[in-house]
C-alpha cells in the first residue's frame, strides 16, 4: 500500500529518498540548510505516531491494539518500548515495571518471560478514559467494573512478536527503555530488513549514542540532554553546532518553565534538519492547534482522534 499516494514530492520510494537526502546534505553546507531525514520525507506531514501502540483504545503496548490501529491508521507511526528480562528476552511494555498495566508486580528485568507471558496486560486498561490506562496505577484495589479487557486473553509481547506480526509498511517509533540492551534491540530491528521506516532512539544520551552507532543511518530523537542543548540554544538565538544532532526533536509543550509549543523553536530545528514531534497530545483542541503552528507530528494515544481533527484541517485546507 502506498501510505504517502496523496503527495507526488512524497511519493518517492524511500531508497531514493535517502540517495536525494544524502545529495542535500552534501549540498547543504554551501547554502546552510540541512534536509529533513528521510523517515520523515517519506510521509505526509504532519504524522500522527500512535504512542503504545494507540493505548487510548484498548490495552496499551500488546499486540492486537497495534494491529487495530495500523488497519484504521495505515500511515500512523506504531510507537512502542522496548526492555529485557530476566532471561534476556525482549520484551514491550512502557514501564520498567509491571505494576500499573497488569495484574503483577514487579520490575521486567527481575522476570523472566514466561512469567511476563503469564500476566494480563489488559487488566489496568480503561479505553477513552485519560490515557487509556488506570491514572494512579491502583486498579489492583479498584472496582473491576471499570476495566472491561480483564480475562481477554492480553499478554506482554515480545519484540519479536511485534515485529512479524506489524505489516511490512508499517511505520515504527522504537524506544530502548533499559541500558545495555542497545546492540539486541538494533540487530532485532536490522533483521526485519525495514529500517528506512523507523526511528530508533532514548532518552538517556549514552544510550543514544550506543544506538547511532549501532544503527548510523536510521533516525534517531533527540535525549534529554542533547534536546536541552538545542533548546537553550533556539531560545537564545545561538547555533547549533555545538549540540549533537539527531533526526527528530521528540518534544513536550514546554520545559524548564520554556515554551517549546512555538513556531521559533520549530524553524530553529527546521534549520538543523530536525523535525519537531509533541507528546503526548490527546485533546483535540491542542492537536488542532499544533498542527496549524507546522508541527511535523505528534504523539498520542489516541490516533483515532488525531485524524479526524488533520482529515477535517486539510479539508478546509489549513494542513497539508
């Protein structure tokens, strides 16, 4: 399926994308500008990136939510995590702990996979209600009433799973959640043979660093102390030369008692070849306000929403 059929400039295979990327770049220091990184150029902006999975809907992080949100959001971006257990398997889950999606406790790294496999990862799910899953992370003491996917067979998936079961086209948004895992996660990812069509990446700076290297062309996000970095920098007007540069400047609306929800932030990454992603954005109001602002994306539990608040703006043509 092409996912990008609506644009001819993004219509292009995304080898060739990245051949033309690499032309830009080479080109860029004689103009001052750098190119959007391929992943990005290859979709129709602004690109709505479906946090676990799309765990607004249904349990977050498993398996068949992500196969539901692909068949209703072929173009949406399938974002997810990655730890290991204590047996050294790959695993999904946002948290590094168990305790506020299932009906266990415990950290992911002190079990091991059968136990993971054992647990129900729809017994702390709420569907449309805050993010989709139980706010204070009691529902082990909360009336069952409120959490209707209890007993519906939802496990923890492995990477592995995800992987073969997402189709080829998907698009993907992977976090590396637990030091040391870097390597594995990037040969899993390396094998799929799809890497053009994700962006790799942490939140801590030694583990995105780990992960360029690991994976020199894919796309990464910038971590928390890179992004620091820029930011500063855009709000004072300087360079930024001095900061590391990555693909994509995965953002909340502000920070540090900074607005980052600004179109000067945005043009300053755009000068850099940085796209600009919010998160997490779940009320339509603030989605429709980002993506008349020219965010390139945003993430959001509820991808369902998100497109019909950017179907309706490109109807009335305030959006690409």
């Amino acid at each position: 399926m092409d996912l990008v059929k609506d644009s001819p400039a993004h219509s292009l295979p995304l080898r060739l994308v990245s051949v033309l990327w690499l032309v830009a770049a080479a080109l860029a220091g004689c103009r001052s500008v750098v190119p959007l990184h391929p992943f990005i150029l290859s979709q129709r902006r602004p690109i709505i990136f479906a946090h676990r999975g799309g765990g607004g809907t249904g349990p977050e992080a498993t398996l068949p939510v992500m196969l539901a949100t692909h068949a209703r959001n072929p173009a949406a971006v399938i974002e997810f995590d990655v730890h290991m257990s204590r047996d050294g398997q790959l695993v999904v889950l946002h948290d590094d702990t168990v305790d506020r999606t299932t009906n266990g406790t415990g950290k992911v790294t002190d079990l091991t996979l059968p136990e993971l496999e054992a647990l129900d990862a729809g017994y702390c799910a709420t569907p449309d209600q805050g993010d989709g899953t139980d706010d204070t992370g009691t529902c082990h003491h909360a009336d069952p009433i409120r959490f209707p996917f209890r007993g519906k067979g939802y496990v923890i998936p492995t990477l592995r799973a995800i992987l073969a079961a997402l189709p080829p086209e998907t698009f993907m948004s992977v976090e590396v959640k637990q030091p040391g895992i870097e390597r594995a996660v990037s040969d899993a990812l390396r094998a799929t043979g799809h890497l053009d069509r994700m962006v790799v990446g942490s939140a801590n700076d030694d583990e995105a660093t780990r992960i360029r290297s690991a994976l020199p062309r894919v796309a990464g996000y910038l971590p928390v102390g890179a992004a620091k970095c820029f930011v500063l920098g855009a709000k004072a007007g300087l360079g930024y030369a001095a900061c590391p540069i990555y693909a994509v400047f995965a953002s909340p609306l502000a920070g540090g008692g900074l607005a980052l929800d600004t179109r000067g932030v945005i043009g300053a990454a755009h000068d850099v070849g940085m796209a600009v992603v919010y998160w997490t954005i779940n009320d339509a109001p603030t989605m429709e306000r980002l993506f008349r602002l020219g965010a390139d994306g945003i993430y959001t539990d509820y991808p369902d929403r998100a497109r019909m608040v950017l179907d309706r703006l490109r109807g009335e043509g305030a959006a690409k």
